[in-house]
C-alpha cells in the first residue's frame, strides 16, 4: 500500500472514531429534538404580541414567500412531516432539479438524443419523491406496528385514574420512535392551549392511517358521549392486532408479486447497461434510429402500465 493511501485510510479512521466519540448520546438528542419540535410548534412575532403557528417551507425568506402562494406546497410540506423527515419544501424541490440536471447531463455522454436525456432527467427528478414516500410507508407500518402496545398502555392508565391526556403523555415518555414523536407533539399541543380535539385531529393528519383515525374517533367520541373508554380501546387493540397479523400474511402471499415487479423494472436497465459496457456501439443503434427511440418511448409506457398493474394485483385492503 502507497504511504499516501495508508495516510488517507488512517485520517478516515482517526475521523471515524473522533466523531463516534463526540456523537451525543439517544437521550441527549432525544432532549434536543424534543426542544426543537417545542419550538417549532409556536414562535411569538417581533413585537411579542402574537403567538402564531409558524411553518417555514423554505429557510430562504423569498423562496418561502413564493412557495407559500403556490397551490400544493403546504401539502407537500405535509408529505415530508408525515415522512418524518427535516427537510423543507425549498431542500426537496432544490434536491429534485439538482438530481434532474445531473442525470440528463449524464445521460447526454449515453444518449445523444434530448428527448431520452428529457425523460431520464425527469425520471431521475422523481428519486427524492420515490425516497420520501418509501420513508413514510414504512414509519406508517412501524407506528401501526407500536400502536397497540401504547393503546394498551393508556388502557392501564385509564384504569389507574389518569385522564387521558396523562396517558398520552405516558405513551410520549414510555414508547419508542416514531410513536413517542407524534404523542409527544399531541402532548406539547395540548399543553400549549390548543383544544385536545384539534390535537387529536391533527394528530390523524400527520398519520393518516386506519388505526389511528379509529382510536382518534373513539377518544373525542367518549369525551362527547361518556362510556368506558377503556374497555373500548382493550377491543381495538385486539383487533390492531389481528389485522397486523392478516396484513403479515398477505404480505408473504403477495411477496412473489413484489418480487416480479421489481426484477421486470429493473432487468431493462441492468441489461442496457451490461450491453453498453461491453459494446458501446452495438446499444447505440437503439437510440441513434428513429425506430429505436420510439421503441424506448413504447418500452417506458408499457412498463409504467406493468408496474400499475402489478400494484392492483398486490394492493390487498384489509
């Protein structure tokens, strides 16, 4: 090994390990993401008058200014919470038009033809998208997963004579991620003087699943009418669980399907790539022929029909 190699191995390590070491412990950053969350949730104005809800789309003033006036981006902003992501509006559209730019500028060294560097540039846009969404269905399936334990857990507290905002409380304090966040916020919001409804409410926003609009149902439901709210939840946690354990099965009886769908998409791609690696010239009569390029504009529509209707087939409600 090249005594400049062995240098740049041993100042990655020395870096490894010094960041290792400095890295703060789960409490601490638990503590700080808990204060940042307080502080996002309410910001008083210069003149110390207001307490408004503030919710920055961009940490550029005048980009949050135009993304404020343009129809979707709250949404979006949305979308990100729910994944449980930092990022803003401003990072994800600027990380998307950056992705783009370098993938059709890459993609004209391949394909000479502006139309195919277009559509993989556009393609390539939708990467930080297909990224967040991933992130979000699985912090949904990890919260629906969570969501009976903690719904037995305010059932105990019920029983000992909390109120309910005390077990939520609980739940905040006693669960793990990403279950603690979001009680954590419903808590905060709460105790900051917004209506327990509203709380609830918002917090079936941020997760929109079945589960959670059921439990978020029953709770504000018992507060209107009365009953035994916790004999109710002891049923819905038993039904969570038996559809957590349906949804398991169908997830091993559909994984074939999944399966397919990702080895049809992606066989194209690997087999051009193969091609071009092993003879530039004979894959570039794919895109330097007219037929050729329809035939790759005919390709992309059929696998997008493909991938839909595999999605159909496997997409199994319970």
């Amino acid at each position: 090994m090249s005594p400049v190699l062995l240098f740049i191995l041993l100042l990655a390590v020395t870096f490894a390990v010094i960041l290792w070491i400095l890295a703060p412990s789960k409490r601490e950053s638990d503590i700080q993401r808990h204060l940042k969350d307080i502080g996002t949730l309410y910001t008083i104005d210069a003149a110390g008058t207001n307490i408004l809800k503030q919710e920055s789309l961009s940490a550029i003033p005048w980009v949050n200014r135009i993304l404020v006036k343009i129809p979707g981006a709250r949404k979006l902003q949305l979308f990100i919470t729910q994944a449980g992501s930092r990022w803003s509006v401003g990072t994800l559209i600027l990380a998307s038009i950056v992705v783009a730019f370098l993938a059709g500028w890459f993609a004209t060294f391949m394909a000479p033809a502006f139309a195919i560097d277009l559509l993989l540039g556009l393609a390539a846009s939708s990467f930080p998208y297909v990224y967040l969404y991933t992130k979000r269905q699985r912090r949904f399936r990890r919260f629906d997963q969570q969501l009976p334990e903690a719904i037995d857990l305010i059932s105990r507290a019920l029983r000992a004579g909390h109120a309910v905002i005390s077990a939520i409380e609980l739940v905040s304090q006693e669960t793990s991620e990403p279950l603690a966040t979001e009680f954590r916020i419903v808590f905060d919001e709460q105790n900051l003087g917004l209506p327990i409804r509203e709380a609830l409410i918002n917090l079936s926003s941020r997760v929109p699943t079945d589960d959670v609009r059921f439990i978020v149902t029953a709770i504000l439901v018992q507060k209107e009418t009365g009953g035994n709210l916790a004999e109710i939840l002891d049923k819905a946690a038993s039904v969570m669980r038996e559809r957590m354990r349906l949804k398991g099965q169908l997830r091993v009886y559909t994984a074939q399907g999944r399966m397919t769908g990702w080895v049809l998409c992606s066989l194209p791609f690997f087999v051009f790539a193969l091609i071009s690696f092993v003879n530039h010239e004979y894959e570039r009569q794919l895109w330097s022929s007219p037929i050729g390029v329809r035939l790759i504009y005919a390709a992309f529509v059929m696998m997008g029909l493909g991938v839909y209707t595999i999605r159909k087939i496997i997409n199994i409600r319970v």
